[in-house]
C-alpha cells in the first residue's frame, strides 16, 4: 500500500513537472527571476534605510486584513479593505524619499559598471593612503574633515556645488585643503579614481532619525551622500578628535587608522581587484588554449 502511494505521488509531481515544461518558457523563467531580483533588491535597500520598521507595520496590517476577512469581522475588514484599495497611493506617499533615492542612484549610475577597466583602479591605493594618513593627522588637531570617495554612482552633482582640484592626491594638500582658514575648508572633498576632484562641495543631509543628537551636519552629510549614493565617507569630527565612515547609511565611528584603511581597501580595492583577476585568469586560460590548438 506504501509503494502505492509513494507511485501515485511520483506519478502526480511528474505530470505536474511536464505540464510545466509543456506551458512554461524560457521568458516566463525570465520573467520570473527578474522580479524576484527587483523584490530582492527592494527589500535589501529597505533594510538599510529607516523604514523597515514602516514595512513591518505595512505587513501587519495586511495580517490584520485577512485575519479579520477569514474570522468575518464585518466593520474591521470593511475598513481595512479600503485603505489597502489605496495602497499604491499610501506606498508611494510613505515611500517617497525612498524612491527618489532609488531613481537617484539608477539615474546617476555610470554605463560602464558592465566594463571593468583596470586603469580606473590604479591611483586608488594611493588615495586611500593619503585620506587615511590625512584623517588621522587632522582628527588629531581637531581639524573638521568629510573625504568623499566616488565608486560607481556619480558625483558630478555635488562636485559642481564646489571647487575644481583635479590633482593627485596627498595628505599634505588634503590637510591644506581643510586647514581652518582655508577658503576651501567648509565643505567636502570629492575624490574620484584616487585623484582629488573638488573641494568645498555641498552635500544632502540625512534625515535618519535613528543618528545620535550629539552628530553634527558633517556626520549628517557623510551619512544622507552615502544614503544616496554608494560612496564611502571618511569624516574627522573637530568635536571628539576621532574617525568615522559612512557607507549605505551607515555610520562607523571611532575608528582607529588601521581599521580606517582596512574598510576603505576592502570597499574600494578588492572587490575590483576580484573581478579583475578572475577576468584575468579568463583570458590567460583563453589565451592558453589558443596556443595549444
């Protein structure tokens, strides 16, 4: 009688799976894996903002919804259907800095994130070195600092609010720049493929009510650019003498300068330099095989 049922159910996922095979294309599968995808991403850029908490309550309420439909509540479910006939309009209007920001960084990503090139990756390391050697020299002199560092969204928006540099990077012409009576001081500095681009740049504030009161608008404006944009922040905070780094809207503070240069090497170098050899070792195994034949 086991062998029975263990047949009829091999029988039944059978003819399901070729059903499916029969129905289902290539497209829908593609179809499929796409919106997954926009959902995965969707609900990971949540995560990293403040309002997963306004999603958990989103959830619950629909909860709620078919709770009381299943348990028929009349008024409960009534009201409840209506405000989730408008739910679209209610998302959007919950959700809007969210989905600027989302526009934002699809608007403002480069082309060429499907063409790795090398060279863009050459001067980084030397960046790093003189932001990091820069951040801790001027955190300890209690010199204000925010080093903003363009990875694969533009920057070009805020870079134009400043002034031009456009010069190899160094600790010393760093600490210049954010010297106390510089004119170019008030701002941030924007650094791209390892050279500095402009200085005294405007940046958007953040508007996580989660940060700490005692953060002022450079730790802000180190968070709301990394909010909208990948980049990765380095701030020296003139008040406690110590480091911070801002990445996806998240602030790292009291860092030490080997840990400092660590994050930053990591964000910026070996994810890159990954693709980079692996692509590498593609082409040389490639290269290979031609020769042989």
């Amino acid at each position: 009688m086991i062998m029975g049922t263990i047949r009829e159910l091999y029988d039944t996922i059978f003819g399901l799976l070729m059903s499916l095979r029969q129905t289902v294309t290539l497209w829908d599968v593609l179809d499929v894996l796409i919106i997954a995808l926009i959902i995965y991403q969707f609900l990971s850029f949540m995560r990293k903002t403040s309002s997963s908490s306004l999603m958990k309550g989103i959830v619950l309420v629909v909860a709620v919804a078919w709770l009381s439909n299943l348990l028929e509540m009349t008024v409960l479910s009534f009201l409840l259907s209506q405000v989730l006939q408008m739910g679209v309009i209610v998302l959007i209007i919950l959700f809007q800095p969210e989905i600027r920001k989302i526009f934002e960084r699809m608007g403002t990503s480069k082309i060429n994130i499907l063409f790795f090139k090398r060279g863009r990756y050459e001067n980084v390391e030397a960046g790093i070195k003189s932001a990091v050697d820069a951040s801790e020299a001027m955190a300890k002199s209690y010199t204000g600092a925010i080093i903003v560092f363009e990875r694969e969204v533009g920057l070009n928006d805020y870079a134009v609010t400043g002034t031009s540099v456009d010069a190899a990077a160094s600790s010393e012409l760093i600490q210049n720049i954010f010297y106390h009576n510089a004119p170019l001081h008030d701002g941030a500095l924007i650094i791209r493929e390892g050279r500095l681009l402009a200085a005294a740049c405007m940046l958007p504030l953040s508007n996580n009510i989660n940060l700490s009161r005692d953060l002022g608008m450079r730790h802000r404006a180190g968070v709301g650019i990394s909010e909208r944009s990948d980049a990765v922040v380095v701030i020296a905070s003139e008040q406690s003498g110590t480091v911070s780094v801002a990445i996806d809207g998240m602030l790292k503070r009291h860092l030490s300068k080997d840990t400092v240069e660590k994050l930053l090497m990591k964000e910026l170098i070996h994810l890159a330099d990954n693709k980079y050899s692996k692509r590498k070792e593609k082409n040389q195994k490639k290269e290979k095989e031609n020769d042989d034949a």
